[in-house]
C-alpha cells in the first residue's frame, strides 16, 4: 500500500466527504450487502436459457447533461498530482485530461490504433491483465471493467486495492446469473464474431468472446472482497446504468 503523505490523507478525507453528498456529485453507496435492500431473484428462462432480468438493480435516470470527461476532472481535481496510471485507456482522453491536471500519466492498452501518442505521456502496449500498477498514486480504470470476465475483474481489483482508484463501468441493471458468489448479466462482446474480428474492434473485449456486468451492489462487494475500504458513487449516472466510482485503499 502507497504511503501517503498527510496532506494526501486530508485531500482523500475531502474527497470522500465530497462524494458523500446526497446533491451535487454523488454520495456514499453502502459497502455491506445486508445493509442494502432486498434483491430480488432472477426471474424465469428466457428462449436463450438466461433468466429474465428485472431492474430492482437499475441505477437512478441519468443526468443528460453530464460528461465523462469533466466528471472525471471533478474527482481528481481535489488530489495533488502524482503518478497516475489509465488502464484500458483506449482513445486516450482520459489520459491528456489527467495530464493537463498535472499529473505524470502512464497510459496502457492492448491496442494502440486509437491512442493520439502526445507528448509528455508514456503510451504502452500491453494487456492489462499482465500489467503491474504498483508504484502509483491514482489508477484509472474507464471504460474497462465492463470488458473483463468475472476473474479478470477480481484479480484486477486486488491489483489495485492499495491504491486510490477511479473506476467508471456498466453495472447490471438486474440478474441473469451468479459467478463466484456475485450477480449480474453476460455481455457478449461480438456477438458470432472470431476471435479476429473481435481483437480488430478497438472498444471490444481483448481475449475474451463473454464479459461479466455485476449488478452494482456485486461490484462493490466486489471492490470489498479485494481489499478496498470503501466505495463511492457518482449520482445521478451519466449513462443507463454507468457511472463513476472511487475505490478507497
């Protein structure tokens, strides 16, 4: 786990004071399953085999104002810059935002045909489930998590559990399954495509056909199981069922 100085501590305690606000950004989500409603089970089989979903899972209504880009510069604009990492970091805007923010960026992906290589920003290729990103400050994940199978996302998260971490992902708006103890949905990245076809699309999954969504209680579960104090949301959402989330070490 990072050592954080004491000016540190109090941004993070700011932040997550901030984030506990019932207006404005967000606010708190309970990290304990029994102190959050009743869920309800997965309904009966589809043609396909699948359980119907319901929405007892659904986040609110988005705000169709919102920008993911501006929100994210609202939860590390209270930080003081260091060394961030943007897993997964795709067309890279996530990566010159925190740049411009001050922070020395490390942007990694396992394509780089969407990546404009600016300066001042280290760009590497690499799968992200082989990647180590102990040794910094803030680690980003956006756009990624909704790409991972159910033990991609648990070793990922125990990766990064020392580290304050910004997570921005679909959550499953009801149940279709339970992997590992955790509820959600499958999300098929291509749906009849080869495994060509997929690693050529640049927002698809790299390496695996079937994602897993966890409703969004499972993935603070989740986020807890792993070794994180404490999670935070972003409300209202920015997309159906999508927003931000601050993973607390």
């Amino acid at each position: 786990m990072p050592r954080y100085r004491t000016e540190q501590i109090a941004v993070i305690g700011r932040l997550k004071g901030y984030l506990r606000l019932d207006a404005g950004v967000g606010k708190a989500v309970s990290p304990r399953p029994e102190e959050r409603p009743s869920e309800s089970k997965a309904g009966p089989p589809r043609k396909d085999g699948r359980a119907a979903v319901r929405n007892r899972h659904a986040l609110p209504l988005p705000d169709p104002q919102a920008d993911r880009i501006e929100i994210f510069k609202t939860l590390l604009g209270p930080l003081p810059p260091g060394k961030l990492v943007d897993l997964g970091a795709g067309h890279g805007k996530f990566s010159i935002a925190a740049q411009e923010l001050g922070w020395d960026v490390t942007a990694v992906d396992a394509r780089t045909v969407r990546m404009p290589m600016t300066e001042g920003i280290e760009w590497l290729e690499s799968d992200v489930r082989d990647f180590d990103p102990s040794g910094y400050g803030c680690i980003c994940v956006l756009g990624l998590f909704y790409h991972l199978a159910v033990e991609d996302q648990l070793a990922l998260l125990r990766k990064c559990a020392g580290t304050l971490t910004i997570v921005d992902t679909h959550v499953a708006g009801g149940v279709e399954v339970k992997l590992d103890g955790y509820e959600g949905v499958y999300f098929d990245e291509v749906p009849g495509g080869t495994p060509e076809e997929r690693n050529a699309k640049p927002t698809a999954s790299w390496g695996n056909e079937t994602s897993f969504w966890p409703t969004q209680e499972s993935f603070i579960r989740m986020a807890r199981d792993c070794g994180f104090s404490q999670v935070s949301a972003v409300l209202p959402p920015h997309a159906k069922n999508r927003t931000f989330y601050v993973l607390y070490p």
